[in-house]
C-alpha cells in the first residue's frame, strides 16, 4: 500500500478503499473529523447502512468528533503509530461516545 500524503487524500481517495462495510454493521453514525496544521481541514464522514461518506466541512451535531494535527492523523492512517496509543499519548481526541471511536479502527477509518 502506498503512503497517503494528505488528509484531504486519505478522505476523498483512500477512505473509500479502506473501508470494511462487513464490520460496519448496525453502525449508525456522524464522524466530524478536525484536523489541525498547515495540511489540516475539516471532514464530515458519514457511516450508515453498511456505506461511508466522507466530504469537507463542519457537521452542527455529529454523533462523535476526533480532533488531531495533520502530522499525527498522518502517522496513524500510514500505520506509523496505533490510534490507541495515539489516544493515550494526548495526540488524538475524542469527543462523543468513546465505544463508537472503538470502532473506527474495526471499519477501517482509523
């Protein structure tokens, strides 16, 4: 797998791909992902009925927000360092139901 450069990539070409629609059953949810940094931006990520959806933005009520700089959501989707050690160390955030965040990385998102 090629190394992902951006976020702006990763959600509107790698996502997609990466996506596990087998493990996204019953998941029903609203992503606002902001990402800090000079490569950063703001994501809306839709999961429901088995289909992601990903698009810029900023969503008024999302189920959960993950916020993070560009250089850290990097290392995580390049699997140079684990979204739980990520979470852990300070560099990710969450806000929301942290359960939901659990499944992030089962459906292929973190």
């Amino acid at each position: 797998m090629t190394e992902t450069k951006t976020p702006r990539e990763f959600f509107e070409e790698d996502l997609p791909n990466r996506f596990k629609p087998e493990k996204a059953k019953g998941i029903d949810l609203v992503v606002q992902a902001n990402i800090s940094g000079p490569n950063g931006g703001n994501w809306i990520v839709t999961i429901r009925d088995r289909k992601i959806q990903s698009k810029e933005g900023t969503h008024e009520s999302p189920t959960l927000t993950v916020g993070m700089t560009d250089t850290d959501f990097m290392d995580i989707v390049n699997s140079r360092i684990g979204a739980e050690k990520a979470f852990f160390s300070g560099k990710i955030k969450f806000k929301g139901n942290i359960s939901l965040a659990l499944k992030l990385k089962d459906i292929g998102f973190l």
